[in-house]
C-alpha cells in the first residue's frame, strides 16, 4: 500500500512537471538535437523547410557539403553536389532523409548552394545558387537561378536572374503587402553585403541595389512574424537580426542569435545559414553548425571541423528584441498551412 502511493506520488509529480515544461516550451513533440545529419557526406547546411502538400510531409532542403572527403584540395569539398532533401512526418520533430532534388540547369559538374522554396498559385518557386562546376577556392562566378516544380522532387530550369554582380548567393524571396515580391541575396562583390531585386511574378526581376551593408554577411531570411518585419543574416558570429517598417530601411537590434555556444549534442559552436518557419503563431529558427570548430581544433581542415549539422531553437519576441535559448528543449508543431490556389498535377514539372 505504501509502495503503490508512493508510486501515485512520483508520477503525479512527474505529470506536474512534464505540464510545466510543456507549458513552458509550447506544445508538440520534443526535437531531436542535432535535429539531422546528412548520411552520405555529412554535410548539411543552409536549411530550408517547405510543407509538400502532395505528400503530407515536410520537405527539408539543403546544402549538402562533402564533408567526408577530406583527401580534395582547397574548398572542392563544398562543390559538387545536389540539394539534399530530408522529410518529415511528425511536425519538424524528427527528420529522415529522402534523397536529392531532381535539378539540371544545362551544365556539367554542378554545385549547388543555398536554396529557397516557396509555394504560389499551386506551384513551387526555387531560387538557387549555382555554381558552374567544382573549385579549389572561392573565386568562381555564381549565379541565382529559377526553377519550378508541382511534386518538389523534379525541378525544371526556367531562368538566370540579372543581378548586381556576377557573384550572388543566398536568395531569400518574400510576398510584399501589395501582391508582388522582392528577392534579398548576399552579393559578394560589394563586402558580402545584402542586396535585393523586385518582381511582379516571380519570372521577371529588377535589381534595387543594397538593403543591408552595415556589416558582412549571408544567408539573409526575411520573414514577417507577430506584427514584425524581420531579417536574419549570417554574421560568422552568430544571427544578426533586422527589424523593419517597410521592408526597406533595416535596423539592427544589438544582439546576435547563437553567437554563444550551447551545451547540447553538435551544438557547442556558433549557428549559421538560417531558415525561419511561422507555424500556429510560433516562430521556429532552423540553423547549421560545424561541431568540430572550437577549442584547440577549431582551426584545423579535417572531417570532424567539416561536418556539419541541422539544429532547431523556438524564438521568442519580448520587448521588440528577437532571442531564443538554444539550451533550452525546443517542442516543436509545424502545421500544414492554409492551401492557396489548386495544386498542379503531380510529376509535371
């Protein structure tokens, strides 16, 4: 009789606290830490999450780096592959993978970095960076290149977008108020600093020129989330956060993202390359790390500083300031979003 109360006891008070950490965290299931590896290379990075409405799944894309070939000169490792795709079947939770993107844009050898995906009128929109074959540093020319798809699978080539320079990276596409778009990227002619292009259809584009130069960066996410514009940028020392009123003119707030190390499994380093999902009123940061980049190793060019890894933090708004505690367990329920328009026929491309 003692033993069963004792044991009603303990399981009321782990309830208790399991309802407190749920309360706390927001519902859903807990993340895996690291959220995933790439199992060919090892080598996944510059995160970008998309629902896949055919399949009911979550669709994850990436930079998949070759980071078990540690016999290639220079930077080869980081050229020559395809996009990587993980799925997932639980909200964001846990991700396996699924293969790679079905993209040719007419050359031999290509690399592909960097991607964003977006869903408009029952059709997929990628925004690429292409590089023209695989090098031994970083001085080759790159490109953003359109591509459209119905299953996220198969991908047809439909144009090179005319931008600043002939080195462009990183696109990061969002709808403006007014129905029509605007592509931020990071040109790498003018100190890594972020430029954006308009268009009224995603197949025609206008360069504008810069939006953010007030220090180097990548990787720019732009994303609206509880009243709030927001820009976050690869700094090298972790996110840098930008608010904005019309999307033009960006402030910075005065604290990084992940520029602290964490404590849990393949994320005691910096965070980089991000991708934010808004889902349910929530905003949930994916971001890349190298595991192996820190004390006494940190500067050394082997498998351990070359893999890399996916995380996933929830953010927090307070007081108009962007934080999120990557220490913290991250409950995570992505939700499909509303359908817009009727989804095209399945394996068109």
């Amino acid at each position: 009789m003692v033993c069963a109360t004792w044991c009603f006891i303990l399981l009321s008070v782990l309830a208790t606290l399991e309802s407190a950490a749920l309360a706390q965290n927001g519902p859903g299931k807990l993340a895996d830490k690291p959220l995933f590896r790439d199992p060919v290379f090892d080598g996944a990075a510059d995160p970008t999450v998309i629902w896949n409405r055919h399949e009911q799944k979550w669709f994850m894309f990436y930079t998949n780096r070759r980071a078990n070939l540690t016999n290639s000169p220079g930077v080869e490792w980081v050229h020559g592959t395809r996009i990587g795709i993980a799925e997932s079947a639980d909200g964001g939770a846990t991700w396996k993978y699924r293969g790679t993107a079905d993209i040719h844009c007419g050359g031999t050898n290509e690399t592909h970095w960097a991607p964003d995906v977006i869903e408009h009128e029952g059709r997929y929109h990628m925004f690429l960076t292409l590089v023209p074959g695989v090098f031994k540093d970083w001085n080759a020319p790159r490109d953003i290149v359109h591509l459209t798809s119905t299953n996220l699978l198969n991908w047809k080539f439909n144009s090179t977008l005319k931008l600043a320079s002939d080195r462009v990276i990183d696109p990061s596409v969002f709808r403006l108020p007014d129905g029509s778009w605007r592509l931020w990227y990071n040109n790498e002619r003018d100190r890594k600093s972020i430029y954006y292009a308009d268009s009224p259809d995603l197949a025609h584009w206008t360069d504008k020129g810069k939006a953010v130069g007030d220090r180097a960066g990548e990787g720019p996410k732009v994303f609206r989330w509880q009243d709030h514009n927001l820009m976050i940028v690869d700094n090298w020392r972790g996110l840098g956060v930008y608010h904005s009123e019309d999307l033009l003119n960006w402030k910075r707030q005065p604290k990084n993202l992940l520029e602290q190390p964490g404590t849990g499994t393949d994320d005691r380093v910096i965070g980089g390359h991000p991708d934010v999902v808004v889902s349910g009123g929530r905003a949930f940061l994916f971001y890349f790390t190298h595991p192996g980049r820190r004390g006494d190793d940190a500067k050394k060019n082997g498998y351990e500083q070359r893999r890399s890894s996916i995380q996933v933090v929830e953010l927090k708004l307070k007081d108009g300031e962007i934080t999120c505690d990557r220490d913290e367990p991250t409950n995570i329920e992505l939700n499909p979003p509303e359908a817009v328009g009727p989804l095209k026929k399945p394996g068109a491309k």
